[in-house]
C-alpha cells in the first residue's frame, strides 16, 4: 500500500486537512484510552504511524494542547494530558456561562428540520448507552449540543464550545464508563 494510501486508511477521508485528520485520529486515542494518561507522543513516532510527515503531526498536538487533551513542554515534548478536576471544574464553568447564551441565540431559529435532527440524535445516544458504545457517547453529546446551537450566528462563540465539548467528553466517558447509575442519567 503507497503513503497516501496507508494514510487515508488511517486518517479518513471527510477533512480539509491532513492536520485536522490527524488532530481528529489523535483525539479520538486519547479519548478511547488507546494513548493513556502521561503517554510521551512522540512526533517522529506519530508520523511514521500516521505515514505523515512531522508537520502536520506537530501542529495537530498543537491543536490538541489547545484543547487540554495534550501537554507540550519545551525541551520535554508532548504528553497526553492528566485528568484534572480543577481543569473540569473551569471547563463546566466556562460552558455555563456560554451554552445558554448560544441556546438563546439559536433557538427562536431552529427549523423543523433541525429538530427532527435532534431528535434522531438524542436516539442515536440513547442506543449507544444502551449497547455501551463509549466511544459514541461523547461524540453524539457533542453533535446534540452543536446542533442545538447551530442557528446562533455566533461563531467563535460556537467554536469556543466545541472545544470545551470535547474537552469534557474525555470526563464524560470516564464518568459514564464507572457507573451505571450515570447511564442511566445520562439516557434519561
């Protein structure tokens, strides 16, 4: 199989980006378990991995920093990040404050349509949690509450949320992996 070939394999189509693809593939180890707490990700290993060249790996843990999921320390490199109750606690805090205002935004203008979109979504999760898909749950929680917002016309506002969505799914699936009585909640 050729480099492009074993790339799209791994990366996926469906991104602007072999950065973005490769951010997405990253995030989605770390949010699986697949690259635990306090793993070094080493950008030569990444890339061969990946079959991409350093750049796009160094700018996605770039990325992925941004959103509290990585850990880059200079001389040091990349580590996955520590799950910290401090940094959750600000992060719940933050989405407070900001997803009521983008629900006020938004919701006079959601369509039909998108709440027929919600509707499937919210079904989607309930089945996930039902056949304990972990891997699905953050990913359907977050496509829920973005659609609830996608008629904001607020983006950085959005984008802002996006990133603290995905930083907490990372809390989300431990909590809801630990117990069932949280499942139950969370389907609820």
């Amino acid at each position: 199989m050729g480099r492009r070939a074993a790339r799209t394999a791994t990366l996926g189509e469906g991104h602007k980006t072999v950065t973005g693809a490769l951010a997405e593939a990253i995030r989605r180890r770390i949010l699986d378990g697949s690259y635990a707490t306090g793993m070094k990700l080493q950008q030569d290993m990444l890339a061969a991995e990946f079959g991409v060249s350093r750049i796009p790996v160094r700018e996605a843990l770039f990325q992925l920093d941004a959103e509290g999921l990585v850990t880059i320390e200079p001389q040091r490199g990349a580590t996955v990040s520590s799950l910290s109750p401090e940094r959750m606690t600000e992060t719940l805090e933050l989405r407070a404050i900001l997803e009521p205002y983008l629900l006020r935004c938004s919701a006079p203008r959601l369509t039909d349509e998108d709440f027929a979109a919600l509707d499937r979504l919210l079904a989607d999760y309930a089945g996930a949690i039902e056949a304990h898909e972990v891997n699905r749950w953050g990913e359907l929680n977050t496509a829920f509450h973005l659609g609830l917002y996608a008629r904001a016309g607020r983006p950085r506002a959005v984008a802002t949320v996006a990133t603290l969505l995905r930083e907490s799914d990372r809390y989300t699936r431990v909590q809801l992996a630990a117990s069932a009585q949280y499942q139950r909640r969370a389907q609820e």
